[in-house]
C-alpha cells in the first residue's frame, strides 16, 4: 500500500462492488484496523448534516481502537455490522473528500520514524488515542461542530500509521488535543453557568 493507497482507495470505492462495514478491513488487510478508523471518521469529520448517523461511527470506532490496544492482529467486526453497508452518505459524500485529502497528504509525506509504526505497543497507544478522540467526538454538544476536530485527530493518527509518517501523526494529534480541550472547555462552561443560575 506503500505510496498508493489513495489510488486503491479510489479503486475500492468504484470497484461496483457492494460496500460494508466488514469490506473496510479486509479490503486493507495489511493496515486494516487503521483504514476502517480513517473511514468511519471521515464523515464526523466533515461539516455535514447527518441526522445523528455519525454516533454509530464514532461507537464502531472505539470498538476498532479497543481490539488495537488488546492487540488483535486481525479486525473482528460483530456479523450484523460486517454487513451493514456503508450508504450514500458516506460512500458518495464523505469518502470522496477523504480521497482527496489521502492523496494530498501522499503527495506531501514521506516516511518518517516508520519504525516506530511496527511496534506493537506503539500501535495500542494510537489505539487508546484514537478511542479518546472518538469518544469525544461522540460527546460533543449537537449541532456545535465541535465534534470535527477530534473525528479529524483520528482521522490524522489513522492516515499517520497508513502513511507511517509520525509528522502526519503529530497534526493528528494536535488537532484532535485541541478538539478534546474545547469540547472540555465548554462542558465546563455550561456546568459554570448552569451552577450559577440555580
């Protein structure tokens, strides 16, 4: 996948063929686990209404950074969600974008520090950073955005370890830091007001 991912992410995604969950990492079986958390994260992280669709996302991708951290080698889904397919929204709308912004980043990347990518405890670090900042997004207030900046953390930790690349993961992980510290900033704002009027 070295240098090409974003051609056969493209491939994949007007392969014709019928698109689930499960597709996502057996697709990319080599970086599996870091595919299916850039794509389920694609679509929070976009400024897009989703009618709440993007909270099913963000909980398959906690799954996918919990079995990460107990170090499965192999992306276990439950059957019901394996077949579930992906749908327009996130087909047609957001993983387009998402190619767009993988190609960019490949044109503008190199491997760096790539070692560190094949570690294993490394890789169950980013699987605990990338349930934090999918939880937080989850958490985030309805309709304020805020839940975009930490989808875009995991969406950077997640194309750092495809790219392998610890530049990549450094924006990640700031963007999805600053995410998580604003989201935290204004719950206690609101418990600040809240404790003030009653």
């Amino acid at each position: 996948m070295e240098g090409a991912f974003g051609v056969e992410l493209e491939r994949w995604l007007r392969s014709g063929e019928a698109q689930t969950f499960g597709d996502m990492g057996d697709a990319f079986a080599e970086k599996g686990f870091a595919v299916t958390a850039l794509l389920l994260m694609s679509l929070p992280a976009l400024p897009l209404p989703t009618g709440g669709i993007t909270h099913v996302f963000e909980a398959v991708t906690v799954l996918v950074g919990a079995e990460m951290v107990l170090g499965r080698r192999t992306l276990w889904l439950p059957r019901r969600l394996r077949q579930r397919p992906l749908g327009p929204l996130l087909t047609n709308r957001a993983l387009p974008a998402i190619v767009r912004l993988v190609r960019w980043f490949e044109r503008h990347s190199r491997r760096r520090m790539a070692s560190l990518f094949a570690h294993r405890l490394a890789i169950r670090l980013l699987g605990l950073v990338i349930i934090a900042f999918a939880l937080a997004a989850a958490l985030a207030p309805p309709f304020s955005g805020l839940d975009t900046f930490p989808a875009l953390g995991v969406v950077g930790v997640a194309m750092a370890i495809v790219l392998e690349d610890v530049l990549v993961l450094a924006i990640g992980l700031v963007v999805g830091t600053g995410g998580v510290a604003l989201i935290a900033s204004l719950g206690a704002a609101v418990v600040h007001l809240v404790g003030r009027l009653f």
